[in-house]
C-alpha cells in the first residue's frame, strides 16, 4: 500500500522510485505538509489546554495579594483584542491576494498583520510591566503565576509568528510566491489564526470572567 | 486516506478550501467582530449575574466555531477529514484536560484545612 501512495505523485516510473521535480510540488501547496502542520497545532492547543487548566485551579488563589478585579484593565484588554481580530482580518484578505497570484498585495497585508501583531504584543508589555510595578508579580500568587505563564505563553507564539512573518515577507521580497512560500504563508495562515482563537479563550475567561467575579 | 486530493489540480489549495472564499472572509470578520463586542459590552456595563456570565461563555463557545470555519477553514471535507478528525479528537483532550483538573482540584480543596487570610499573608 506504501508503495502505491509513494508511487502515485509521479506515476510514470515503473522502478518505483520517487522524481521530485520542481514543478511536482506546485500541484498541491502543501498536502501532507498542511495536515501535519494542524496536528502540530493541536498539540499546541494542548500546552494551551493544560495553562488554561492551572489557571483554572489557581485563579482564585490570591494568597493575600490582589485579585483579578484589582488588577484588570478592560479597556486595554479590549484594546488588544481589537489588535489581534483586526490582524487575524487582515491575514485573511493576505490569503485573498495570494490566491489572486498578488505577490505585492500579500506583502503588503503581511506587513500590516505584523505590525497589528507586534503592537499586541507591544500593549501586552505594557501591561505586564505596570502590573509588575503595582507589585502583582508573577512570584505574588499562585492566581498570579497561573495568569503570566498563561498570557505570556500566548504572547510567545505571537512574538514568534512576528518572526515568522518577516522572514517570509523577505523571502516573498526576493523568491515572490513560489510553490514552497505558498505553503509556508498556508501554514502561518494557521498558526495565526489558531493564535486569536486561543486568544478568545484568554480574554473570556481570564480577562471578562476576572474582572466580573 | 483519500487519494482524490492528492491528484494534479492545478494551483492546489483553493479547491480544497484552505484559504476560503472572500464571502467566507468577510462573514467570519463581522460574527468574530459581533461576538468579541457584545461579551466586552456586557462585561465593561457591569454585569456579574450568572446569566450574564452564561452569555459570554457561550458566545465564546459561537466564537470559537465562528474562527474555526470561516478562518481556519475547518471543515469535515478539508483534507479527507483529517483535520477535523483531529480537531475534534483536541477539543474532547482539551475538555477533559480542563473541566477535570478544576473538578478534581476543587474536591482537594475541600478536603484540606481552611487558612485566612491573615495566615496566607504570613506565609
């Protein structure tokens, strides 16, 4: 059965050997790849499950310090929500020149989705920094390491999408969309959007549960 | 695994769904954009009733969905199935990763001795 999936791509030889030509991989930008791409997602969406379940436990454990309604700004919160829909929006009209063959339009949408990326994690600094100051620390209480090891993990992935998203926007510079940058902006596609739904989960039930308990 | 999807198609991807249609992209801007305003709303007004509370999970619940199918494009068709085999697989871990660690941790804290607050500040 291997051998017949292994053969099937090619199709011509009879040897059973496997030709990759240049143009092999333009049939399906990404195939495998983006399956194995969502499964590494999932297990991304486990670490999450399993912060959201610490978080869970612990966030009522202010061991004296202060609770979330103290500490919780909304209006930044909102703030940053707003940022990182309006990015994961932006991403998606990305998708939408890439499908037209628009190298410069996917450039162009690509750099505005990062620059609505690193202003996310830009507020999120700014938070962390005036909680930090106010003395919620992540070492105050278990509540408070539960939310940093949360929040920030999130933050981490966006930082790295961040990355992410200007190696590609150079390689898109210098190569435009050549089957493997298709797949490539497939996958950040992904990973970025899977970012705003975690997102969705933070802001629920951090943030809004926090501030109304 | 389906071969279909794996036969020469061209500029693959737009037909199997991965990057949506523009219709898909704009119906998933307003309901994300609809979801995420009202349980802001209703949370900044300042309610804390269990109802209010109740809406804004399940709004989250709608919102999730809403970002899985127009966003990510997962649906029982994309890819032979495998993502959403695998998406729902996650979302069952993901429940009972959270729904039982609460619940079992909640027990444990019944069963331990009760501390004030005077004590847990002189901790």
């Amino acid at each position: 059965m291997s051998a017949d999936l292994i053969s099937k791509p090619t199709g011509k030889n009879a040897s059973g050997r496997v030709y990759h030509r240049p143009e092999d991989d333009h049939h399906h930008a990404g195939g495998a790849t983006m399956v194995g791409f969502f499964i590494y997602l999932m297990s991304d969406a486990l670490i999450f499950a399993s912060l959201f379940a610490a978080y869970g436990v612990l966030s009522r454990n202010y061991a004296g310090g202060p609770s979330p309604r103290e500490i919780f700004e909304l209006p930044l919160v909102a703030l940053n929500t707003g940022l990182l829909l309006a990015s994961s929006i932006t991403f998606g009209i990305g998708m939408q020149a890439m499908v037209a063959g628009n190298v410069r339009g996917v450039i162009r949408w690509l750099i505005i989705t990062g620059i609505l990326g690193a202003a996310f994690v830009g507020v999120e600094l700014h938070e962390f920094s005036g909680l930090i100051a106010e003395g919620a620390t992540p070492q105050r209480s278990g509540f408070l390491s539960a939310f940093f090891t949360l929040v920030a993990t999130h933050g981490t992935h966006v930082t790295f999408g961040i990355i992410w998203l200007v190696t590609l926007v150079f390689q898109l510079n210098k190569r435009g969309l050549t089957p493997d940058n298709t797949r490539r902006i497939l996958c950040l596609s992904m990973f970025w959007h899977f970012l705003d739904i975690i997102w969705i989960g933070v802001f629920t039930f951090v943030y809004l549960f926090g501030a109304m308990r | 695994m389906s071969t279909s999807h794996h036969t020469p198609a061209g500029h693959g991807g737009a037909e199997h769904g991965n990057h949506g249609s523009k219709s898909s992209l704009w119906i998933g801007s307003i309901l994300s954009i609809v979801l995420t305003v009202i349980p802001f709303w209703l949370a900044m007004s300042g309610a804390t009733s269990a109802a209010a509370i109740s809406a804004i999970f399940i709004l989250a619940m709608v919102q999730i969905a809403v970002h899985v199918r127009y966003f990510l494009h997962i649906d029982s068709s994309t890819e032979g199935g495998w993502t959403f085999l695998a998406f729902i697989f996650t979302a069952i871990i993901v429940v009972i990763t959270i729904i039982g660690s609460i619940w079992v941790m909640y027990h444990l804290n019944l069963n331990m001795m009760p501390m004030s607050i005077d004590e847990m500040r002189q901790m």
